[in-house]
C-alpha cells in the first residue's frame, strides 16, 4: 500500500526537480542557440524536460482516472483537484521559462 504512494512521490517530485534542473541548466537564450554545439544540447534536453512533464501529466491523468473509478459520488471535487494540480504544473513551468 504505501510503496505505490511513495512510487508516486518520486515520479511527481523527482521529474520536477529534474525538469527544472534542465531547464535551468540549458535556458533557450540567444547566445545559446547561436552556438552549433550548444544549440542540439539545449533542444535535445528540452525536449527531453518535456518529455518528463508528459509523463508526469500522464501519471497524475491515470492516479485520478483510477479515483473517479472508485470513488464516483465525489467526482466533481476530485476533477477540480486535477485541474488545480495541472494548471500548477503549466504555471510552474511558464515561470521557469520566463525566468
């Protein structure tokens, strides 16, 4: 029981402080996307923190698809959470990217 909870807590946690690490680490500036070298690095690794937002969007999709199954006489709330928890992840992610 609480090893798919702690599953949880390391996919979510963990690909956010990995995505933001990539994204902190290789930003799309203008002199990085000058540069041949570091412009396929920078991409590629963003396309990759994308990837890990995916996933994550994903896995949280499946975790509250799994709740509404079971628990349907409360779903509304749990719909509310979902939107709250994915719109906190875009926010996140457009403050990260703005800087």
């Amino acid at each position: 029981m609480i090893l798919p909870r702690l599953m949880a807590i390391l996919i979510i946690g963990g690909g956010y402080m990995l995505s933001r690490a990539i994204f902190s680490a290789w930003p799309l500036n203008k002199e990085q996307l000058e540069d041949k070298e570091t412009k396929s690095i920078s991409i590629s690794m963003w396309i990759v923190g994308f990837g890990i937002i995916i996933g994550q969007l994903i896995y949280i999709w499946v975790i509250f698809s799994r709740v509404f199954a079971t628990v349907e006489s409360i779903s509304f709330i749990f719909l509310f959470f979902k939107i709250v928890i994915t719109g906190l992840i875009v926010l996140l992610l457009y403050k990260n990217i703005r800087g």
